[in-house]
C-alpha cells in the first residue's frame, strides 16, 4: 500500500541520516557517472552502498511480508467459498481434523473436529439453490513466525430469503492458520454474530 511504502522510505532515510552521521568527519562522497559506470569514494561512499544494501534488503522482507498475508486472505476466501457452495469435502481439505470452534450454532461450547459442520453441509448448505455472496472487510492478518498467522475480519453475506428477497447477514470472525507440508490449514475460528446457514 501506500502508507507502508511511505513507511519504509522514511525508515531508510533514517537509516542513511544515521549512518552518514557516524562519518561525517570523513571525506564527502564522490559519485561519478560516466556512460554505465559509477564510482564510490571514501568512508560516505560506504556507507551510501550501506544503506543501499539496507533499503534492498528491508523491501525483500517487506514484499516476503505482504506476499504471506495475502496468502491468508486467500486461503480464507477459499474457505468461506467451500462453505457457501456447500463443498464439505474442499471444507475438509483446508481445515484441520482438529479443528476448533466457537460458534453461535454450538451454544457457547467449544466444538472439536468437523463432525459438527457437516450436519450443516449436508442438511442445509448443500440443499441451498439460492445464490449466496460473501465480502470479507478489513482482514486484519498478524504472522505468528513462518508456519502460523490469525486473520480476524466482518464477513457480510448476501443471500436470497425464502420469499425472493435479498437479505444481508453479519458475523465477526476469527481463524487461526498453521502452515503443514506446504499448505494452509484452519486450525480453529471464533464466530460472532450470524449463523452460517442464512436464516429464511
């Protein structure tokens, strides 16, 4: 985004600011340009390919970083879209088999497995005929390290009611993924608000 590029030009400006003070008392920094060579003299020319470095090495991570949290929001739109298509087998693939789970359909209780949403696939959300449409808005995702992260958005469901009209329901979400073998999977979540099924 924008804001974060903002962010890590001032981060690299200080950076430079920092350096060039600790030899400031060397000789300034000459550059020259001739055809496709260029030079760098004296202690400031070592530390302008010091920061160079620094500010390559810091839009690697930043760009590593943005990459993996897009990777999430994917992986949970994907998610969000096996359950609205009623698909419990491409369900099962992206969740752990010991999947966690607060959810108003479970009364407050902690809900272990899946054993417990497929009642709803194959009772409900597989008998849908009724086009279903989900926005997730402002995920938030934080990296917990290389193998785990937790995204927490407002999922808004447009569905079409039992008489034909068009109804919109809200629920706050929160999953927990662990990267195993190359590949995301949901290993707990924590809904608020809406049930999964859309009310008639």
């Amino acid at each position: 985004s924008r804001r974060s590029m903002l962010y890590l030009a001032a981060v690299s400006f200080l950076v430079l600011v920092s350096l060039e003070g600790l030899a400031a008392h060397q000789q300034t920094v000459s550059v020259q340009l001739a055809g496709n060579s260029s030079g760098l003299e004296g202690k400031n020319g070592f530390t302008v390919l010091l920061c160079v470095c620094v500010c390559e090495e810091m839009f690697c991570i930043f760009t590593l970083y943005s990459s993996r949290k897009q990777e999430i929001i994917k992986v949970t739109e994907q998610l969000i879209e096996a359950i609205n298509n009623g698909d419990f087998e491409a369900y099962t693939k992206i969740c752990d088999p010991g999947l966690t789970s607060f959810e108003p359909e479970a009364l407050g209780n902690l809900v272990e497995g899946t054993d417990f949403h497929r009642f709803y696939f194959e009772n409900a959300l597989a008998k849908g005929k009724q086009p279903i449409h989900t926005i997730l808005l402002n995920p938030h995702v934080h990296l917990i390290g290389d193998e785990a992260a937790c995204i927490a958005y407002i999922r808004l469901t447009q569905y079409i009611d039992g008489s034909g009209m068009p109804r919109t329901m809200q629920s706050e979400e929160t999953r927990i993924w662990h990267r195993r073998d190359s590949k995301w999977q949901n290993i707990h979540f924590h809904r608020s608000g809406s049930p999964t099924v859309p009310t008639k």
